[in-house]
C-alpha cells in the first residue's frame, strides 16, 4: 500500500548546528502535509504543515520544503537546542482520509 | 490548556480482562481518531469517527471496539488485550475529515498488559 516514510531513522548533531530531516512519500494524491514532534511519553505535537500547491512553508526556527516532483518533504530546524531532541514525524493527510505518518526520525542534540 | 485529555495517563490490565481507554475533547471538532503506536514506531491508526459515523482500518482486529456518545468523548474498548497489545493508544481530533485540517493530539494512554 502507499505510504509516508522517512528515509534516516536516527540523526546526531551538534548544538547551534542546522538540522535537515527527510521524509519521502509515494501517494501523489496527498495535499496535506504535517512534520510532528513528538518527545518521549508524550502525544505527537505538531510543528508545521504545508499543502501540495506550495513549495516551501517557514516558521519559527523550522522550514518544511516540498518537492512534489520527487514526492520529497524535508523539515529544517535551524540553530539546532538540546530542547529539540526528540523523534520526528511526518504525516500525510488528504482529503476524506485519515492521518498517515511515516516511521520517524530520533533527533538527538548534543552540547 | 489541554484541548484533547486522556484517561488514564498509565494503565496495567491482566491478560484477557477488557480494558476501556478514554479520550474528551474541549475543541468541538467533527472527528477523533484512535491511534496505536508501539515503541520506536510511529502511530498506526486503527479507526476513526467523523461525527458519528464510525470508519475501520481493515486491519484493526476486532479485538479493539469504540465508542462515541457524543461530540466531546470517545472510548476504545480492547474486550481480551493479549501481551501484543501493550503499547501508547494515542487519540486525536481534527475539525474536518482529511484535506489540510490538523491533528491535535492528547497525551496517550500507556498501556502495559501482564
């Protein structure tokens, strides 16, 4: 079946350093797509999102970029803070479905 | 404030002993979803209600039920949870169904079945 994956399922960097985080997904009917955050224990807590008719979506620290052509979605996290160690989601949804996430990505800043 | 709160946080049933997981909701939204996802992989969704109307992934065993009184609650029910079915139930409410709405998550229930 389609689905949303992600393509690294750990990532190390430094603090202050910018962190890129992959996701590839195959359902070219998808229009709606979130990065989540999700810290150990907790539910999923949601960053940014994006639909299919932008390229590229910013906010504070994050950027999601969305290449519909290679069906690619990356979110980058600038100046990278311990606080932002985490394991990474992203998620497709589309119209009359349901919330689909990919296997994640664990985050892990050091000092 | 929290706007999807689950009960309870932690939750350790017996083997075979039916156990009802909790979800309500403060945003008045259409549609609420239940999540499965077991460590270190990501939620697997095993249904959802838009309204009332209730929606089944086809893989869910029917081991798991739901229910939703009303706008605001929405249980799921595992009638014999086995050691497998041990893992964070994550629920979820969007205003819409699909199509550029967003997810806003409780918590989670820890389930720990011995």
């Amino acid at each position: 079946g389609e689905s949303v994956g992600l393509h690294l399922p750990t990532l190390s960097v430094q603090e202050g350093d910018n962190s890129i985080i992959n996701c590839a997904y195959s359902n070219s009917a998808s229009d709606y797509f979130i990065w989540y955050k999700q810290e150990s224990g907790k539910g999923p807590q949601f960053i940014i999102d994006i639909r299919s008719n932008m390229d590229k979506r910013q906010g504070q620290r994050v950027t999601v970029l969305l290449n519909k052509t290679v069906k690619h979605l990356s979110l980058q996290i600038a100046a990278t803070q311990p606080g932002d160690s985490a394991v990474y989601f992203c998620a497709e949804n589309q119209a009359g479905t349901a919330l689909i996430f990919g296997k994640g990505t664990t985050l892990s800043v050091s000092s | 404030d929290a706007m999807v709160i689950q009960n309870p946080r932690y939750q350790v049933t017996q083997f075979g002993k039916p156990v009802t997981l909790s979800c309500s909701q403060t945003l008045n939204h259409n549609v609420m979803y239940w999540y499965q996802q077991k460590s270190s992989q990501a939620p697997k969704l095993l249904f959802h209600y838009y309204d009332k109307d209730f929606n089944n992934e086809a893989d869910t065993p029917d081991n798991f039920q739901s229910r939703r009184p009303n706008t605001s609650f929405c249980f799921l029910d595992i009638r014999s949870p086995g050691l497998g079915d041990a893992a964070m139930y994550l629920c979820a409410t969007t205003r819409e169904a699909g199509g550029g709405t967003e997810a806003f998550f409780g918590q989670g229930t820890r389930l720990t079945v011995v």
